[in-house]
C-alpha cells in the first residue's frame, strides 16, 4: 500500500483541502499559492475548486476537468506540518 493514496478529500474555504490518507494521516493543505491559469483556471470560482473529489483508480485529488494535485505532494506537506508542530 502506498502510504500516500488519498482516500477522503473536502474543500475549505480559502483554497484549502482536508485529506485523509490510507496510512491514517490526516490534515490540512493549502493550495491557494496555485495560480489560477491552465488546468486550474475554473478555481477562480471557488465552488469549483469545492467539486474536489478521491478519483477511484488513482487515489489522487481531481476535479471535472481533470486536473489533479500530486498526492505524494499533500502527504509531505501535511508530514511536514506535523513535525513542526511537534
């Protein structure tokens, strides 16, 4: 099992997601530093962004359009902040 593979994602307000990992990890990343142009041009309305959904082959975070956020990217970001909170 890849500890990354996502298996629950929610939008929070100010371009944040809550995500939950097979390992049991579980936190919150914040995406707002990506800019709004080519494949996350439609986050601009940000109930858009809220249409986040776990794609079932690929364990990663996606939206209608088929954009996605490398899932190994939120796991480190979220390990990251935990060991910087401990």
């Amino acid at each position: 099992m890849m500890a990354w593979k996502i298996e629950a994602a929610r939008a929070l307000p100010g371009y944040r997601l809550a995500v939950t990992f097979a390992d049991g990890l579980s936190g919150v990343t914040d995406l707002s530093d990506v800019p709004h142009v080519g494949v996350f041009a439609p986050w601009a309305d940000h109930a858009y962004f809220e249409q986040v959904r776990v794609d079932p082959q690929t364990w990663t975070v996606c939206w209608p359009n088929g954009a996605d956020v490398a899932p190994d990217s939120l796991y480190d970001d979220i390990k990251r902040q935990r060991g910087a909170a401990a």
